[in-house]
C-alpha cells in the first residue's frame, strides 16, 4: 500500500513514508499550479506556490491598478454594497468623489463599476467576494459564519479562557496583551525527538493511550542540504552564498487530518495539538464546521488563473511621457528686437542640467487605461486556468489543517496594540497553502486592518522600461531607483471586523495593523481563530502519525488507566510523574516554543531582508507613498473604512508618481506666467485639454546657433 494510502484514513501496516519520516525532509513536487497555467497544462506531480519555495514574485501592479482594486475593497465594506452599485444615483456621487484624485480615470472607474456589478452577482449566491485580486486574491464573508455557530465558537473557546491567572498562556514577547489560547507551536514535532508511528493511524477518540508509542524521527542537519536559494530569482552568475537561507527548520507545527463525509461535509480525524479530545469535543465539533465554512473561500483564494491585471504595459520608456511639440508661436509673440534680445538677454552659452530639470518637472505622463473589460467566466476558462475545488478534488484523501487560537486584550495600562510585522505562515516544514482568519469578537477597540504585499520579479520588471529610461516605469508602479527595498509593492489593506472570516494565500506577506482601546477608560478585547490550511497535494506529518506529546495528559491516562496509581496520593503521583523524561513536561515545551519562535523569527527576518535588497540596483517599491488613509465614497451617508493603499492624492497635476508634487505646481513656479493663459485653476489644466496654445521661451546655443523653441502644452 502506498504511503499517500496510509494517509487518508486506510489503517494498514504499510510504513509510513513521509517527509522528514521516510522521505527526505526537502521532498515535494518542484511544478507548481502557477506553472501549469503558464505552460497551459496540468500535471499530477504538482503543488500549490508557496513564497518561500518559489518567490512568487508578480509581474508586477501599476498604481493606478492598487488604486482600482483598493476602490473596490472599500465599496464592498459599504452595507447593501451589492444594491447600491446597481443605483445610478449613488455610482454618480461615487464617480464625482473619485473624480478629483488624480489617478484615478473615468475609464477606471466604469472597469471597476462593471466589475463590482459582476461580483455583486456572485456575491448574492456565495456571501463571499475577492478584493485585492490580482495575480493572487484575498477574499473576505461577513456571512460565511452564522450567529449561531459564532456564539458556539464565543462559548466554546472561552473554556479555554476561563483558567487561573497562573495557566494563562501569554504570548512571549507580546507585553500580555497576547493571550494564546490554542498555539501550534507549543509541543511541535521536533525533529529528532518526536515519536511517529511507523505504520497506522493514531486514532482520535483512543489518542491518549497511544503516548509515547513510535519510532523517533531522524534529526535535522541545517545545512546547505535543507536550504534553498530565496525566491528562486538569484542569477547564476551571482554569488549565492547570502541568498541561501534555511527553508526548512528542526521543527514542524502539526495539522489535523480533516476528511470528507459522505455529501461533502468534514469531520476532524485525528486530534489537534494542544486541544484536548474528550475535555474539548464542544469545540471540535465547532472547528469543523469552520472548516466547512473557509473551504469555499480557500477554493477561491488557491485557485491560481492566467491572468487578472487589469492594466498593462509591454514596455516603458521616455516616450510615455507627452513631450513638447515643435509648434509655431502666435503672431506678436516674437519680440520686435528679437536679435537684440536674443544676443543681450539670454546667455550665450546653454545649461543643458537645468533645461533638463526644468524639463522634468513639466512634463506630463500619459496615463495608461484598463484592458477591455473581461468577466470572471471569461478568465476561469481562459486555457491553462487551474480552478480548484477541495471538496471535489481531494474527497479521497481528506485536508490537513492547523488551528490556532489567541486574543489580544487591552487595558487601560496598556491601551495600543502595536501591530504586526510583515510575514508569511510557517517554514517549508508545514507546507502551509492558505491562511483563514475569523475575528469572532471584539469589544471596546478601533478599527484595524490587515495589509498585504508581495515582490515584483526581478527577471520580469528589469524587462521592461528601455535600458537607461527608467524614469516612467517608477512612476507607473510607484517605485524608485536603486534605493533599498526595491521592487516590493503593498497591494492594500482589508479591514478585520467582528463576524468577518478572511481567506488568502501564502504567496503575500501579510501584517495587522495597530489598534487601540476605542473607549481608553476600559478595557477591550479582540479575540480570532486562524486555520492554516496544509497543501493538499503535500502531505505532512500530522496528529495522525503522532501520539500526543504532552505529558499532562499521558499522566491523566495513566492515572485512569492503572488502578494502583489512581490509588496513590495527588502529591506522589505527581511526583513521579515529574521525574520523567518523556513525553514533554509544560516547561520543557516551552523552552521548545522559544526555540521553535527565534529560528521562525531569524527565517523572516531573512526573507524580509532579501526581498528589500532584492532588484536593489534594478528598482525600489514607493516606501515615499504616503499612507494617510482617504475617506471617499462617503456620500450616501455611511463611510467605508479606511485604507492606507490609495493616499490622499495631491490637488492638480496628473503625474503618476504620488511621491512627487503636482506637475502642474511646478510649472507655475518654473515657467512663465504667459504659460497658464487660458486655465483658470490647475485642476482644469490637468483634466482638460488646454485648447489654447501655450508657448514657454528657452534658448538653446549649441556653438554660435540659438534656437527658439515653442510649446504646445496639452
């Protein structure tokens, strides 16, 4: 029987062969679904992208597109968002709101109308809809999640809350604002510590009197072995040395096993870590019905298509810049005493630096619009699309599934939470695809966010602006040139409400942002459960081939089991108890926890250094991009919450590059006042055609030549 067998559910007494049990720790498909799209075909020897594995790195977002996408996600957080975008009346204050940013085009605006109207139609039969979505997706449900089974959840889980102050478990490092009620990273698999079952399963129900049973996993070398080069974009040529980094690490959380019933619901087969079976079963039953719920947004989040940017461009250069046009002046506007003017006023020897940073500063950058618009039926069944359905896809071999649960309680004392870092979930370990998080309750607390962000390719982006012309291609995609950090792009933000569940894939960095008490007299509370969904094509170690590690719960078995012990006073028993090595006492698990956490936290520290060194002389992210949130869309009376992707853009102008000031405003500093006849404000000169011809004078001496030259600005 074969090893993928003996992983969904068949018992038999073939050995299991796994990696890091049997297979070599670094085992997986090298093709990923990603792949098979772009080579327009699928392959059974495949996996899900993973950031670290493979980079993922995008082609690639312009601005205006972040701006798009981070337009919609705001509309989609308004109530009725679904009537309202079929309301002519409330899309025409939308349109004059977002008329007056600067990136923001008419044609832009009726793509993502058009866009939202399709989604506000699978929105009414799913209750689920995909933001930030383009090359991966985010998607968020407020009513994925029934009241009833979020009251379950609050109920269940508090169990696990009501406990001595001298239990709680809080999260190191986190000031006891971070309370972890159910933490993959307390008694993991260690590798060279950890007991697997050679053959069978350990079954849920009987788990506990299967502790300490196995063989012990080899231990993990970090080596050059079980590193791998980071994104896979280091040139051959380069020295790799830094780039290599350890993918893999000693230690792994472990999944469930979740299978499928008959019609297609899912009940957890093997115990989760940490989570008693029998003391806990309320909550079991609960977690499974999470599952079920986040299986059809995880289906939406890991399904990868071809392609779904929205605007494009082949390649840049100065040429996307609307340059001057040789022109004719008006008659009268060449001074009489022109020869006397031109040999006495002027220089007779030409600054070419300063024509050029005058000339920087008016030029104008052509806006690029949207593609034709292309539904969502169009691209899922473009060749090459891998749509996937868990449920129909895997109901033979089940998911594995890590859960987590933790609150985040503020106090008077201590009223902010101070946000997250930016990083992805787990090491190569746990091979963990997607991400769930449902944000169950929440009291006495301000808005919050969860950012997202990813890298450009380099190999693609270095492509793509004329060599030397770079200049079009940082404003087009909000980057700079060879500063550090380049070549990383925030997609946006999602707000995280109470009752809201999120799906996204572990190909974008995420982060949460700052919170704090609403109310700072009294205390306030957030409270979420995370589901880290295994790669289904990827299977892992999990409960099903560990017997519980922890010794308080092998010392309650035997306590039941053996009569003579039970027998014994609670002060000797525990005493012996305490005198054994295995299986792993609180303490001991703990110390593991800090290991486990500082080689997860040097991990992405790395990833996060080689993606801001990475394309460092190639192109920098705009990190100058302000991240003051807007607040538009407000004009049917409820504001949508804030995001920090779209800034506040600068009044006039109609560059591109947000970092930058208005063009128009250094035109009226450089040039002469002549030149802003015929525009009475600067917004119109940037969003309509000058019709008049507007000449500015320079001269130009290239040895005894002066040439004039005349303007006809647009």
């Amino acid at each position: 029987m074969s090893a993928l067998s003996a992983m969904t559910g068949d018992i038999s007494d073939a050995r299991v062969r796994l990696p890091g049990f049997g297979l070599p720790l670094k085992e997986m498909p090298q093709r990923t679904t990603k792949d098979a799209v772009a080579k327009r075909g699928a392959s059974t020897d495949i996996r899900l992208p993973h950031a670290i594995a493979d980079g993922c790195g995008s082609s690639g977002v312009m601005v205006y597109e972040r701006n798009m996408v981070d337009f919609m996600s705001q509309i989609t957080d308004k109530p009725s968002w679904d009537d309202k975008v079929f309301d002519e009346r409330i899309v025409n204050n939308w349109r004059q709101e977002t008329a007056q940013y600067q990136d923001f085009t008419d044609a832009m605006f009726d793509y993502c109308i058009q866009e939202l109207r399709e989604k506000a139609q699978k929105f009414k039969e799913t209750g689920m809809v995909a933001v930030l979505d383009t090359e991966a997706t985010v998607v968020k449900s407020d009513s994925a999640v029934p009241l009833e089974l979020r009251d379950a959840l609050r109920a269940a889980a508090f169990r696990l809350e009501d406990v001595p102050d001298h239990r709680k478990d809080w999260h190191p490092g986190s000031d006891d604002k971070v309370l972890d009620l159910l933490h993959p990273s307390l008694f993991p698999l260690v590798y060279g510590r950890t007991k697997v079952l050679p053959t069978g399963r350990v079954p849920l129900a009987a788990c506990l009197e299967l502790s300490g049973d196995g063989e012990l996993t080899e231990p993990v070398e970090i080596s050059r072995d079980t590193t791998m080069v980071l994104n896979q974009v280091v040139p051959s040529w380069c020295d790799t040395d830094r780039e290599y980094m350890a993918a893999w690490d000693e230690f792994q959380w472990l999944p469930s096993d979740v299978h499928f019933k008959e019609g297609g619901s899912v009940e957890i087969a093997s115990y989760i870590n940490n989570l008693h079976p029998a003391d806990h079963e309320d909550l079991y039953r609960v977690l499974e019905q999470m599952v079920d719920r986040s299986i059809p947004l995880w289906n939406e989040a890991i399904s990868w298509f071809q392609d779904r940017i929205r605007i494009k461009v082949e390649a840049t250069s100065n040429d996307d810049y609307l340059r001057p046009e040789r022109g004719q002046s008006p008659a009268g506007e060449i001074p009489a005493d022109w020869d006397e003017e031109k040999n006495g006023k002027y220089p007779k020897t030409y600054d070419w630096e300063l024509y050029d940073e005058w000339f920087e500063s008016v030029k104008v950058l052509a806006i690029p619009e949207p593609s034709p618009y292309r539904s969502f039926s169009e691209t899922t069944s473009l060749p090459g699309a891998y749509p996937i359905d868990l449920r129909e896809r895997f109901k033979d071999r089940g998911l594995q599934v890590i859960f987590k649960l933790a609150n985040i309680h503020l106090t008077p004392d201590k009223p902010e939470y101070e946000g997250g870092t930016w990083h992805v979930e787990g090491a190569l370990n746990e091979h963990i695809c997607a991400t769930a998080l449902y944000y169950y309750d929440e009291e006495n607390i301000t808005d919050s966010q969860l950012s997202f962000r990813q890298s450009i390719a380099e190999e693609d982006m270095v492509m793509v602006p004329h060599q030397g012309e770079y200049s079009s291609c940082e404003a087009y995609y909000g980057i700079q040139h060879d500063e550090p950090g380049s070549l990383v792009q925030v997609l946006g933000s999602v707000a995280t409400r109470a009752g809201r569940l999120l799906a996204f894939p572990n190909v974008l960095q995420h982060r949460v942002s700052p919170f704090r008490l609403a109310d700072p007299s009294r205390p306030g509370h957030r409270k979420i459960l995370a589901m880290f969904l295994v790669d289904p094509h990827v299977r892992v170690i999990s409960t099903a081939n560990v017997p519980p590690q922890r010794r308080d719960w092998w010392a309650e078995e035997l306590r039941r089991s053996v009569p003579r012990l039970a027998a014994l006073p609670s002060e000797i028993f525990y005493k012996i108890i305490s005198e054994v090595e295995e299986p792993w006492g609180l303490e001991e698990a703990r110390r593991i926890r800090q290991d486990l956490m500082d080689r997860r936290g040097a991990m992405n520290d790395e990833i996060n250094d080689n993606m801001m060194e990475n394309g460092h002389n190639a192109f920098n992210p705009g990190a100058t991009r302000s991240s003051k949130p807007i607040d538009y869309l407000h004009a049917t009376g409820d504001k949508a919450p804030q995001s920090p992707c779209f800034p506040p853009l600068s009044s006039g102008g109609s560059i591109v590059c947000q970092s930058a000031p208005s063009v128009f405003d250094d035109i009226q500093a450089a040039a002469p006042l002549s030149l802003l006849a015929g525009a009475t404000t600067t917004r119109d000169m940037e969003r309509v055609r000058v019709r008049e011809s507007m000449a500015v004078t320079a001269s130009r001496m290239v040895g005894n030549i002066v040439c004039r030259i005349v303007v006809v600005w647009w």
